[in-house]
C-alpha cells in the first residue's frame, strides 16, 4: 500500500519507492510520474442503474471503501466534495481483492483505477460509470538527503528519460 511505502523510503528501510495520491511526510524527495485516470465500477447486474445515475444516485449507492490512509478513499471522497448527498459507506475492505470479490458479489461499487475498471467490463463482471472521476497522482520517492547520491541521481534521471518528464518542473513539496 502507498502509505507504507513512502514510510518505509522515509525511515530507510526501502531506497525508493513509487505510491499513489499525495505525499503526507517530510524528507521526501517526490517526483511525480503520471496522472491516473479512474472509474466507478459496479457489478455488471447494476449496468441500467449505474448508466445515467448522477453523482447524487451514485452517493445513495452502497459504497466498498477503503481505509482511511488509502489514496483512493480520499478520491472518493473528493467525487462527492460537491454533492449534498454523502456516500453510503457500506463495507471497509484494505486489499483490491476484497473490493473485487465484493463487487462481484453485488454487494456494491467502488473507485478504481481505469485500467482495472476496463478488465472488469472485459471479464463481464463490472460495468463503469460514464460520468467525471478525479485522477490519481502516480509519484516515486527517495529520501531528500539521499538524492544527490549517485544511485539516486541516475534512478532519477531514468525515471525522467522513460516517463519523459523533467524533475525540476516537476518535483512534488515534501510533506
């Protein structure tokens, strides 16, 4: 999980690391690599409910969630930021596993990643929601005092030649 990567970087038990969703420690060199795109999916059986549902529909919806220090239960809770009606948090789970095995079950929908969205449509078990869903920052961390070092400083430079991006545009605030 993201959060225990960029701890385990922060406390040197890793040298690098990539996470999803912001960086909330310090010391932290952060270089952000993509913008992921997500989706809402439910179980295929909800395909006409989910089709034109509102985000107000979507709310009243039973909702498979994730812990709080998960980046994506702060994306959910970014997609209802405006909406008068607040999700219907029916079941916390901690594994992408859990989060499929109860959709598939029909037990509720959930935030995920495009891509994972895209295989449930291919599988037959999921559909998506067609409406707006918030991206997801996909970022790699060393530590701040370690990325002068010439190990980092070549992983960083091969993370900006295969990402095709420049990290001094690009660097994220530590913390």
């Amino acid at each position: 999980m993201s959060t225990y990567i960029i701890r385990d970087v922060r406390k040197g038990l890793q040298d690098t690391g990539f996470f999803f969703g912001p960086n909330p420690l310090g010391g932290l060199h952060c270089l952000k690599l993509a913008e992921v795109p997500t989706a809402v999916v439910a179980p295929a059986a909800w395909a006409e409910q989910i089709s034109q549902a509102s985000v107000e529909t979507l709310a009243r919806m039973p909702w498979v969630y994730t812990k709080e220090n998960c980046p994506f239960y702060l994306l959910k809770e970014t997609l209802f930021e405006h909406s008068k009606t607040k999700p219907e948090k029916a079941l916390f789970v901690d594994t992408e596993e859990s989060i499929r095995a109860f959709i598939r079950a029909e037990q509720g929908i959930s935030l995920w990643r495009e891509d994972d969205a895209d295989q449930a449509e291919r599988d037959g078990w999921g559909v998506r929601w067609k409406g707006q869903t918030p991206r997801l920052d996909l970022s790699v961390a060393v530590l701040e005092n370690r990325r002068r070092e010439p190990e980092m400083t070549a992983w960083i430079k091969a993370l900006e030649n295969i990402w095709d991006i420049e990290s001094s545009v690009n660097e994220q605030a530590a913390g």
